[in-house]
C-alpha cells in the first residue's frame, strides 16, 4: 500500500505555492546530489548513526557524497522538509541510484548481504 499523502485537491489554493516552496533549496540540492552521485548519504552532525552508515560504506569500498545538515541544535526546518519529501522518520538517508534504502541499519544490512553491492554492479554494466 503507499504511503498516505495529502492529496493536491484537499490543499487550499491559496496555500499551494507555499507547501511546493517550503524548504525547495534543500530538496533541490538533494535532488542534484541524486542525480550526480550513485550512494548518496544525508545526514547531521553529532548523528553516531550517520558516522556508521559513513563508515561502513567506507569499509564496504563504496563511494559516496555526504550531505550534512545541522545538528541536534539547528537546521531542523531543512531537515524537516526531507523528512516530509521522503516518509523515512531518521537520518542518515542513504539512496542508491537515486532510491531510498534507509538508514545506518539498513544500509549495514544491504552491504552484509551483498545487495548493495548487486545494486551498484547492474547499473555499471
């Protein structure tokens, strides 16, 4: 089943310009990141389990781009608008080929099994 998401229609319109707005710059420069870089991880600082996710695609030998926004003590708006834009509740937000995978646990998860690795060898062929 999908996630639910408020449909445009129950929007009022004269409010529409500022939901599609709210936070753009963010969503923006996560969407370009997608688009240039195969793992993409989004993240915070003081996050231990952003440094895991880090860490273990670094032991994995897997490139990345780190997106780091705020801390526990500021940036939460931007990171709020992620939060919304995707359904994931945490950071990091890890993507591959521009598809949420999750966070530290299940992206340790996909390296263990080799999926992570199946994942990034079919599209390099």
């Amino acid at each position: 089943m999908p996630r639910p998401v408020l449909p445009e229609t129950q929007i009022h319109p004269a409010i529409r310009a500022r939901i599609t707005h709210y936070q753009s710059g963010i969503l923006e420069e996560v969407l370009a990141a997608l688009a240039a870089d195969r793992v993409v991880v989004v993240g915070m600082a003081q996050n231990p389990f952003c440094r895991q996710a880090r860490k273990a695609l670094t032991e994995a030998g897997i490139e990345h781009r780190y997106l780091e926004y705020g801390s526990y003590l500021g940036a939460w708006r931007k990171r709020s608008a992620l939060k919304m834009w995707t359904g994931w509740p945490t950071f990091p937000m890890v993507f591959v080929d521009g598809a949420l995978a999750g966070g530290a646990n299940e992206v340790k998860a996909l390296i263990a099994s080799g999926e992570l690795g199946r994942m990034l060898s079919r599209r390099a062929q």
